[in-house]
C-alpha cells in the first residue's frame, strides 16, 4: 500500500465549514464602515439623478449603443482609452505601494469578494444565531429548524446575489425604466443573461466558496510575497511573548495556571474560553508575572483568534499566504488581554524585521524604502498626467492625414495638389458644426469640395477629403501649412494641425 503527500492531502480537499465568532473593535468597526460605504455607493449609484440633455438623468451610465460612457459631468469616448489605461495602471501600482506598506489591506476590507463575504456572514449570523448557535444547526439532523433556518439563509443569499446583478446591469441602461422592462419581460436578452450569471457567480463566490475563492481562484494571495519585505506590515502573532520557555497556558477558573501543548485543530474542537470580568492593571501585573516565573508565555491559547478568522487559520502558526490581513483575530485578542489585564498587541501589525529584534520597538510604517517611493512617485505622476489630461480635454478631437499614395499630383498647368483626409470626433454633449480652414498658403488654395462645414452629431466623427493645389513657385518655398477647425460658436475651441506639403523639388 503505497502512501505520500498526495494520499494525506489530496488534490482537491472537501471544504471544511467555517463559522466565524462576532467581534467588536477598532478592525472590526472600519470593516463595517468600508462595508457599508462600498454597498451604498455600489448599489445607490445608478439611481442618482443628474441632468443632461442628450442622455437619461441618470449619474453614471454606460451608453453601449452610443459608444460613450457618461460619469456625471465627464463623458468618455472610446477615444479616451488612454484614460482606462493610465486608471489601471494607477490601481495596480496603488496595489503594489499598499502591500509593500501594509501586506494585503486590500484583500482585508476592500476586495468585492470580501465585502460580499462578509455580508453574507453577517446574514447568517441574524438568521442563525452566534457561532456556537451555528455549529449545533450544521451538526444536528435536518428537522424543521434547520430548515427553516438554513433555508432562508440561503434564500438571503440569493436575494442579495439578484440584487447585485441587477444593479450591474442598471448602470447600463436607465435604471428606473431597466427595473419595470426587466420584471415586465420587455428587457433585453442580454439583461436576463447576465443578471442570472451575476446571481450565480455571486450567490456561489461568496455564501458557498467563501475563503476558497482567496485560497484557490485569486492569484493575489500566491504573489504577493514578492512584494513582501522585512520592514511590511502584516498581521503577526508575537511568539516570543506568547509562548514563553514552556508554550501557552490555559487559565482555567478555580485551578490557576495549566500549561498545554499546541492544538493542532482548534476548529475541530472549541477551545476553552475563560469568561472573566475586567481586571485591574495590578491583578493583571500579579498573573502575568506568576506565569512569567512558571515560564509560559501570555497567550491563554482561548482560540478566539481561530474562531473569529474567516479564512480558518492560526495566526500563531505565523504568517500565511491565507491570511488576508483584515485584523479581526487583533481585536479578538485585544479583547482577551483586556479581560485579564494584560498588555495589548500580542497580535498586531507589525513587521517581521521588527519582530525579529531583541527588543521590539512600537510598530510603525516604514517608507523610506527605494520600492515604496519609486511605486508613490510612479503613482503621482501618472495621477497627475491623468488628471491634466482630463482637465484639459477639448469638446472634440481631429486627426488629419496625408494621402501617400501618391505624395503629390503634378497638374497639366504645373500646379501641384496634395491630398489629406480630415478627420473630426464630436465629444461634446449636443451636435456641432466645425469650419475647416488653412493658414500658412493662399486662401483658394485649399479644396474642400461641398464641405467648408461638417455637421458631428455628439459621439460620432465625420471625415472630409481636402486637397491643396499650389503654384510650382509657392510649391518650393512651402514646407507645410496648419489647418484650422473652429466649432461654430465657439472660436476659442479652434484647434490647429501642422501638416507637411510635397512637392517635385522636395525629393531626395
């Protein structure tokens, strides 16, 4: 009988439920905030009103059939991918500067597969009760509780992952008239298409899959070490203060101090949880010190940290790709210190160069590293390039092409034509006429047909053929001119663009 690694581990292990234990702190209580703010903004978004005059009222729309995307006074054309460009890498790098600073904050309180986690965890919670509450439901035979309970949970669920596919959609359409066309059946294919992927993908992501998707589907946890360095921030356990020379101990009510090994499952089994009344600074000096002499460090090994992880790891098995930095098993801990009156910050953010000295100082960020200032300069000055060049944006764009093929035309009188293709993209609101113009030759020279203006309809370009026709005199002492376009109206939108003349005597 053959046995290894893969026969202890397996390929793909059966998911082992996690019930995460509430919590109450400083962590705790930003996690809500970000929750909180993340959901309204996502889901009250597409309905808040704004005027315009060539779009529903709608905030922020993504017009797919108008090929523009209208964020509040802002409209962006497919011309503008500059912007989508220089936004992802501004995100990217925000990403590599904050995990160099504080590991992975990102996937603790701002990822969608966190917040939507931990909504959902929130809804299980209230339908379920508090985890030990939740563990005696998974366990005991399906009756009708269980049921019921488990049920509407799932039920919640699936509400909440409807609802977010909706919204989705909602940002690309009318939201108000989408809601009444969908539940009336007039919506289009694509709308039931994709609220039913949305629903499920969610509904899967973050009530079924839960940590697996961090474990397993997002590649971010597997790279971020490269980005990890001595001086990062990240949730660590302080071993050295809590395990002392023996380990930890349990403190047990009416039975003092009783040192155990480390558990190597503490959600197969709850571990004891000490309920204590606040003590004094004094009582809490006297017990640590009596541990400190018996040689066992201030961890009480109450599991708390375990049970409130929504990833199931141990901190104090040390830092772990799993871990996503959120820093609830630091308030669960904080809490325990504060019953018996110990110190705070036996977990905590800090660093492992900071860990790993005699005397570990106060945590604190550090900065001042080539990588964390050459991602902060990269990240402001492309933020700055980004916002100038929203700034500054004009109501249109032109692009003006010679015709190569071929260069120049030598006419039956000598004159020579060159040939150039205009063309002129309306980004503005409404529709605009432009009056093409020449400086720098001759005011006939210039041919433009039927077509000295060009009406652009708001998101669309228009295109003209021009040709310049020039003496064989002016041809040689002219290297090139300007072409002008002025929207009507509007003189000073005038935009110009220098371009090249050729000629016989220009050729090499």
């Amino acid at each position: 009988m053959q046995t290894g690694l893969e026969d202890q581990l397996g390929l793909y292990q059966k998911r082992i439920p996690i019930f995460t234990r509430s919590v109450k702190g400083r962590f705790r209580r930003f996690k809500t905030s970000v929750l909180a703010l993340a959901f309204a903004i996502y889901f009250l978004l597409p309905w808040l009103p704004w005027s315009r005059l060539d779009a529903p009222a709608q905030a922020v729309l993504f017009d797919l059939p108008g090929r523009r995307f209208l964020i509040f006074g802002l409209t962006v054309y497919p011309q503008n991918v500059i912007w989508l460009a220089l936004l992802l890498f501004i995100a990217a790098i925000l990403l590599f500067f904050v995990t160099g600073l504080v590991g992975r904050a990102f996937c603790g309180y701002f990822c969608f597969q966190t917040l939507w986690t931990d909504f959902f965890i929130w809804v299980e919670y209230k339908i379920q009760g508090e985890r030990p509450a939740r563990v005696r439901l998974y366990r005991q035979p399906w009756d009708r509780e269980k049921i019921l309970k488990i049920g509407s949970t799932h039920a919640a669920w699936l509400l909440t992952s409807f609802w977010t596919g909706l919204t989705f959609v909602a940002y690309f359409a009318y939201a108000p008239q989408l809601v009444v066309d969908f539940f009336t059946g007039q919506a289009a294919a694509a709308a039931y298409i994709t609220v039913s992927v949305l629903t499920l993908s969610t509904y899967a992501a973050a009530g079924l899959m839960r940590e697996q998707i961090c474990t397993y589907v997002c590649p971010y946890g597997r790279f971020q070490s490269v980005m990890y360095e001595a001086e990062t921030l990240a949730v660590h356990y302080d071993a050295k203060r809590g395990e002392g020379a023996l380990g930890r101990a349990v403190v047990r009510a009416g039975r003092g101090i009783v040192v155990e090994r480390r558990r190597t499952d503490v959600r197969a089994k709850d571990a004891v949880v000490v309920e204590r009344r606040h003590a004094n600074a004094s009582a809490g000096e006297r017990a640590l010190a009596e541990r400190h002499q018996q040689g066992v460090g201030d961890c009480v090994d109450c599991g708390l940290c375990v049970q409130v992880c929504p990833v199931g790891i141990d901190i104090r098995d040390g830092l772990q790709y799993k871990c996503i930095s959120c820093g609830l098993c630091i308030d669960a801990c904080n809490t325990i210190m504060d019953s018996f009156g110990f110190p705070r910050g036996l977990i905590r953010y800090d660093s492992e160069k900071n860990l790993a000295a005699p005397v570990p100082a106060k945590p604190q960020l550090h900065w001042k590293r080539l990588k964390i200032i050459g991602y902060g300069v990269a990240m402001v000055l492309m933020s700055a390039y980004l916002v100038y060049s929203i700034g500054t944006r004009g109501s249109f764009d032109r692009a003006v092409n010679q015709i190569r093929q071929p260069l120049y035309v030598v006419l039956s009188n000598g004159d020579i034509r060159n040939r150039y293709q205009i063309r002129i993209t309306n980004k503005a609101a409404q529709a605009q006429t432009y009056r093409i113009t020449a400086r720098g030759i001759p005011e006939d020279a210039l041919d433009l047909g039927n077509f000295r203006e060009i009406a652009v309809k708001p998101g669309h370009s228009g295109m003209v053929q021009a040709s310049v026709r020039l003496s064989p005199a002016k041809a040689a002492s002219t290297q090139g001119f300007e072409l002008v376009i002025t929207p009507l109206g509007k003189p000073a939108e005038a935009r110009s663009e220098a371009v090249r003349f050729d000629s016989p005597s220009k050729r090499p």
